[in-house]
C-alpha cells in the first residue's frame, strides 16, 4: 500500500496491471457532478412508474430482458425512504433511459418483497434478464446512487472516477490479484476517504488475509452517518460469523450426529457455521434450509434469520445468496 496507509497488514508493495489506469486529483469533477450534472432529464413516465404483485411479472421480470430495471422496495411509513425515493428519481431520470424505476408499496404489495427476503426498507434490488443482479439497503448518498446506476447500466462517457477505480479493483480480485486490489483501494482511500466501497473492499481483503484486526480498524474509520451502509455491515457480519463458528469446534463430531441422528438440528446448524466459514457456502445453505423445510419453528425460525444474516455477509450479489434465496422462496411461498 501507499505510505500514508495506517493499517499495514500483508498488502504491502506497488500497484499491478490494473492499477495503471487509475488516476485521480486534478480537475475531474465528482462522481455526482459527473452524474448528476446538467442531463437532460428522460421523461418521467418513460422511466419511472409503480407497479403491483399482479404487474410484477410485466412491469420488472419482462422488462428487465430489455434493459435494467431498479425496483424501489418503499412504504408510506418510512422515514429513510422519503429521503432515497426522491434522489432516487433523479438519478434515473439522469441516467437518460439507461435504466428504468419501478416502485413498490409494500404495504400494499408484500408478497414479493417476502419472497426476495428482505427484511428493512428501503431497500433497491436491481433485475436484469428476468434476474435479481445487485441492490443495496438504506438511503445512501446521491453520488452512491450514480454510481450504483452506472454499474447497473453501464458506463457512459463520463464515467466518475471513483467509479473506474472501483470496477478496476474488481477486475483484479477477479482475476485473483489481490495486491494490486489493494493498491487500488488504498488509493481511492486516499483521495476519498469516506468512499464506503472502498472501505469495505480493502476490509474484505485484510480479513481473508487472516488481519481481522486490521479489518474491524478500517472499519472504524467509516464516517459515523455511514457506518451502517449495506457494505460495512456484510463485512462486520462476516467477521462476527468467522467468530461464532471457530468458537464450535471440530465439524466431525457434528456430522458424526447427523450420521445418527438427521433431526438433530443443532448439529446441523452448528455444522452450517462452520462451513460458512470455510468458505462452504452452498453447503451452509442447503444445511439451514434443510432445518427450515423440516421445522420451521425451530429455535424461534433460527435457521432462517441465521440464512438471511448470511446472505448479508455474503452481499445480494453473491451467487450462493441468489441460489439460497430461490429455494427459500420456494420453501416459503410455493
């Protein structure tokens, strides 16, 4: 990392291939002002309407074989969301059609929300080709919004540079180059602090790196008005599971149980700890969906809040947590 980087831990060194193409300072304007500037504005009903349980199908699953489209989870209650919708309106509007607003009212409509697993509002799950992609919780700031629009919609452009930085970043961790990720965010970190992606990217590295320490530090430095971002929260639930699960032991004496005994519940959940942290994360899922189709009302329905604290840990775009929500919402709904 650079040497301003206050965390040490085992990222050290200079920049990879990735790297080299991120720049930042100068005169490139904000990610908001990039985004939000002067667009010409698509016409509202174009781009943003609301829809039913019975207009769902229509209105987001076929339409979203066309292009993106965001669903904006809201009630008439919710404080937060009186502060995201309208924000949330203008960025699409300035996406100029890239992606396309639908809201839901679930007081009105429930169900899909139930099906989806979501637990708070507001809450903006992104569709494409029929599927849930990506999405977020809570009001986050209007820059966040451009730049979620852009990643969703694909870049124009005016791509913010932040936003470049990130993708860039996540290029790299794909490609298993871990360090120069690093780099990256650290960079970012040092020209925008309070970005939260970044926070919580290099987390998840120092934390899969073994440096929890390093990790639950980076995360102190998040900005109080955003320390409970969708991002900083998956990776403290992470950590607070690793936890959890080194403190049961060895997973042969719980699947010893399980040989005996397949309604031993607890073995079976307490096996699921332990394989999510190793990594196992289909295997933790099936194991508390498994409780959920056989007791539901076990343990106070502990497998399923267990599952969803999972899918946040793991982030709505995790391949394991799109599967395990399908099949919770086939246990629960069919």
């Amino acid at each position: 990392m650079s040497d301003n980087n206050p965390f040490g831990g085992p990222f050290g060194g200079t920049g990879g291939q990735y790297a080299t193409t991120v720049q930042y300072g100068g005169t490139a304007p904000t990610p908001a002002k990039v985004a939000l500037g002067d667009v010409p504005a698509a016409p509202a009903g174009d781009v943003i309407k609301d829809t039913t349980t019975a207009a769902f199908a229509a209105d987001v699953i076929q339409e979203s074989r066309r292009q993106p489209v965001l669903v904006d989870f809201w009630a008439p209650w919710c404080g937060p969301c009186k502060q995201l919708t309208p924000q949330l309106e203008k960025a699409v509007r300035a996406a100029g059609g890239k992606v396309k607003l639908v809201k839901m009212n679930i007081d009105d409509h429930p169900s899909i929300a139930g099906q989806l697993g979501i637990q708070s509002i507001p809450a903006v799950i992104a569709f494409k080709d029929g599927q849930p992609v990506d999405g977020f919780m809570g009001a986050i700031p209007e820059s966040q919004i451009a730049e979620f629009i852009t990643k969703v919609g694909g870049k124009g452009n005016g791509a913010p540079p932040v936003a470049e930085a990130l993708a860039a970043a996540t290029e790299a961790r794909d490609a298993g180059d871990m360090q120069t990720a690093a780099d990256i965010y650290d960079a970012i970190l040092a020209q925008a602090p309070e970005t939260i992606e970044a926070i919580a990217g290099l987390g998840d590295l120092l934390f899969e790196a073994g440096d929890t320490e390093g990790a639950e530090t980076l995360l102190a430095t998040a900005p109080e008005a955003k320390k409970d971002a969708p991002p900083l929260a998956a990776l403290r639930a992470r950590i607070a599971l690793a936890a959890q699960a080194a403190a049961l032991g060895n997973p042969a004496e719980f699947e010893r149980r399980l040989a005996e005994n397949p309604a031993d519940h607890q073995a079976r959940f307490d096996l699921a700890m332990i394989q999510n942290a190793r990594g196992e994360r289909t295997a933790a899922a099936d194991n508390l969906l498994a409780i959920i189709k056989a007791d539901r009302a076990w343990n106070d329905d502990g497998a399923k809040t267990q599952l969803l604290q999972l899918f946040e840990a793991w982030g709505m775009t995790d391949e394991a947590t799109l599967a395990a929500r399908r099949k919770l919402s086939s246990l629960l709904f069919s």
